[in-house]
C-alpha cells in the first residue's frame, strides 16, 4: 500500500501542470508496481520521428490529449503500424488532433481474453472495483462484478469468478485457460491505488489475458484532488440532493451531481433524475 501512495504523489506532481495523467505516465506507475504493459515509446508533438524507435513492428499508434475521454472518438488510433513509413504517417494524422500533446507508440500484442479492471469512488461504500468481461465491448456486455478496496488475493479471485463469462478464465471450448495469479496482481493493484485515498477513478481497459500473463493495453486514471476537464466530462451541479437513474441499465444513485459513470453498466453520461 505505501508503494502504491508513493507512486501516485510521483504521478500526481507530473500531472499537476496539465491537470490529467497521460497514458504513458499511467502506464509507467503500473509497470513499477509490477504490472506488464506492452513497450513503447511516447513522442511528444513537435519533435522530429526519430530514425528508429527501438521498438519491433507492428505497432499500434494513440494520441495523447490531455482529458480525452476516448480516443476512438475522435480518431485517435492506428493500429497494425509495419514500417517507418506507416509510422510517420501515423504520427503525422495523430499530431494534427486538436490538443494533442504527443503520440504513444507501442508494440501490438497477440489477442486475448480481454477484460476490464477499474475502480472508483461509491458514496456510501467508499473505494470499489470492477471487474468485468469483454474489454471494451464491456458497455454491451454488461457482464461485471464489484468489490471493496483493498482486496486479498483470495477475494480478487473470488470477484473475478462471479461475471456470468468467468468459464473463459479456465478454458472453454478447447482453449488454454489464462494465468489467474497474472489477473489478481491486476485487480489487487488497482484496489490497492484506490484505497490511498488519492484516487476517484481508475480504468484499465482493456487489460488482456493469456496463459502467459495479463497485459495492460489501455489506462486512465483521475485524482480526487483534480477536476474534470469540462470539455470531455460535463457534470451539472445541483443546490439539492437528487436521485438520479441510469436509461441504459435502470441503476439509481443519489447525488448532488449528475454521475458522469454508471457503475453497473459502465456507459457514460446517460443518467437523469429519477421521477
């Protein structure tokens, strides 16, 4: 837990001055707290490509702007990278994204099982996880599970079990099941980030399993202590107390402010106040 607390005030005072974290900054903690993320290398907006990147095609390239919700939307990814010239075009498009700070260029990683492990701030419970199955798909899904931070090991594996497609985990249909003990160091790591205190929201999306481990493919992370970029995460404030509910799964939590996440279905700004 210390390790964790003092990961994060590092983090912290790199973000300070843009008020988010950058997904390679993220990625970074998560590696020294010994979690694998794929290699890569961040190319900041501005600076010539330079003659090799020292890492091996295929790569996949992601914009980095500062409080972007999601790059997806806004076009921000290249995958499937086989040479310098795909590269630099990649780079180039990239750059060109309004706010973008620079280009994180990693290695492509062989297809899982992909998952999602997050973590956040409950009202009433304190700091929660969230685990769920299909990655980036998990708002369709909607097949996840939820637990107190910090968890054991035992309880992580416990959580990971309950999703209605845990039978992936262990095999299914002739596939080899996936390092287990690689998935509990993710999610005890993230439980173990919420419980500093320091963090409001944690999101490794998507994270995937193989029998030789768990990769990081994707992380966002928020401090409590930072606000949310108005641009990408609006929240309408509130004199009163309100109950508001979720239109996409019907999940209802009271607040003073619009919840900008719904914790059960994972999807993003679809709540309103509850009659």
């Amino acid at each position: 837990m210390k390790r964790a607390h003092a990961q994060l005030l590092a983090l912290r005072s790199a973000a300070l001055g843009r008020g988010s974290c950058l997904e390679h900054e993220i990625k970074g903690m998560l590696r020294e707290l010994g979690l694998s993320v794929p290699r890569g290398r961040f190319l900041p907006r501005g600076q010539p490509l330079p003659e090799t990147t020292g890492l091996d095609f295929p790569l996949v390239a992601k914009v980095a702007v500062p409080g972007l919700a999601g790059k997806s939307d806004v076009g921000g990814v290249r995958t499937d990278l086989r040479n310098h010239r795909d590269l630099a075009r990649a780079t180039g498009e990239l750059s060109a994204i309004p706010g973008a700070v620079g280009v994180l260029v990693e290695e492509m990683v062989p297809a899982g099982v992909e998952v999602i492990v997050g973590g956040s701030r409950d009202p009433q419970f304190g700091p929660i996880v969230m685990f769920g199955l299909g990655g980036v798909l998990v708002e369709l899904y909607r097949d996840v599970a939820f637990g107190l931070a910090p968890l054991t090991e035992e309880e992580a594996l416990r959580l990971a079990r309950q999703p209605k497609g845990a039978r992936l985990l262990t095999g299914f249909r002739g596939r080899q099941p996936i390092d287990l003990p690689a998935l509990t160091r993710v999610m005890v790591t993230v439980s173990e980030l919420m419980a500093t205190g320091l963090v409001e929201e944690i999101d490794l999306n998507p994270v995937t399993l193989s029998p030789a481990g768990a990769m990081v493919l994707d992380a966002k992370l928020r401090f409590r202590d930072m606000p949310v970029e108005a641009a990408h995460n609006p929240i309408k404030e509130e004199r009163n107390m309100a109950t508001w509910k979720c239109t996409t799964c019907g999940f209802t939590k009271e607040g003073r402010c619009k919840p900008q996440k719904c914790p059960q279905c994972q999807s993003k700004g679809n709540f309103e106040k509850a009659e």
